[in-house]
C-alpha cells in the first residue's frame, strides 16, 4: 500500500514544476502543468495506464470539480488550452476561459458576460491550490484503499511515471560522437 511520503514522491516532478512555475512567474507553463495532472491521475487508475475524456471528467467528478467549474468544463480547458492553444470554447457552457496571473487583487471563479457569451475567469494560482487540494484528497483515497482496484492500478502503473535525475542525460548518439570523436578534446 503506498504511503503518503511515497505518492509525494511519485508525483515530486510535477509539484516541483508546479513551485519552480509560481517562483518563475511562468503562469502560462503552469496553467498547462495544471490541466495534465487529472489526465496523469486518472490514467494511473486505469488497467492499461491510458486515459480518456471519460475518466479525466471521472477524476475531476471525484477530486476537483464543483458546481461553477463542472468535470466537463476541466476537460474543455483541457481540449482548448493544450490541444488547440486557445481559450474560446463552443463545446461548453462557457463560451470562452480567462485566466489570470496571481495578484494581490485575486478575481477567480468569476463568470462574466462579453460579447462570446459567458466567460469563466479563473486565478492560475488558486487554480494551482485547487490541484494540490485534490491530489491530496486523491492519495487519502490511494492509503485508505477505498478504490482498491485503483490502487493496484497506481502501484502498476507508477513505475512508468515521469522521473527527475539528477544529473542531465545525454542523448546516445551525442555520448558516442563525444567519446569516439577524432578531434582532440580541449
């Protein structure tokens, strides 16, 4: 059974991309980081590791979403932002998301008209706190077991997850050229 420290280590990329985003002041990364994670999530609960829009709206239904930002709406901010690289949307409720850097003066889950029709605004940092909140709520239910089939599928599936090394990789073909090089090293 995965304990706490482990699942934090598991996901340790992602939440250090999600800091290294917010100190860097590189909302737009962020933003993108944010809209993967339920697909990672979900996709670890499942027998081939691979996920759809039926269960990233499942996972969001569980963890995330509420009655102003729906499973639905994650998942066309998803389709809209990572896939298309917009923010105008005539799959949704909303016809348009706004997204706004962190400020003093936070305006987020905020729903305006405009000339698209209703748009949703949304604050990238809370939006961030929002993911951690329900990553959290994820693990308690990963160590608790109360979906044990999810958790073998996330002990399954963990191992193919993204890892940070320290020390960079070099590519293959660039290690040979270096080391089989017949131009002297300076």
């Amino acid at each position: 059974m995965p304990t706490r420290s482990v699942l934090e280590q598991t996901f340790r990329v992602y939440f250090e991309e999600i800091d290294r985003c917010i100190q860097g002041k590189c909302y737009w990364a962020l933003l993108h980081v944010l809209l993967v994670l339920p697909d990672i999530c979900a996709a670890m609960e499942t027998d081939n590791g691979e996920t759809n829009r039926s269960t990233y709206k499942n996972w969001c239904e569980r963890y995330l979403a509420d009655d102003l930002v729906k499973p639905e709406d994650w998942y066309r901010m998803r389709c809209v932002i990572l896939h298309q690289g917009r923010t105008l949307d005539d799959q949704s409720e909303y016809s348009a998301f706004a997204f706004g850097q962190p400020s003093t003066c936070v305006v987020h889950r905020c729903v305006k008209e405009d000339s698209h029709g209703k748009v949703l605004q949304l604050d990238v940092g809370e939006m961030a706190k929002e993911v951690r909140r329900a990553m959290a709520k994820w693990f308690d239910t990963i160590e608790t077991s109360e979906h044990p089939h999810f958790v073998e599928n996330f002990v399954r599936n963990a191992d193919a997850l993204v890892r940070s090394h320290d020390q960079p990789a070099m590519p293959i073909a660039v290690q040979m050229f270096v080391t089989s090089s017949p131009w002297p090293r300076s």
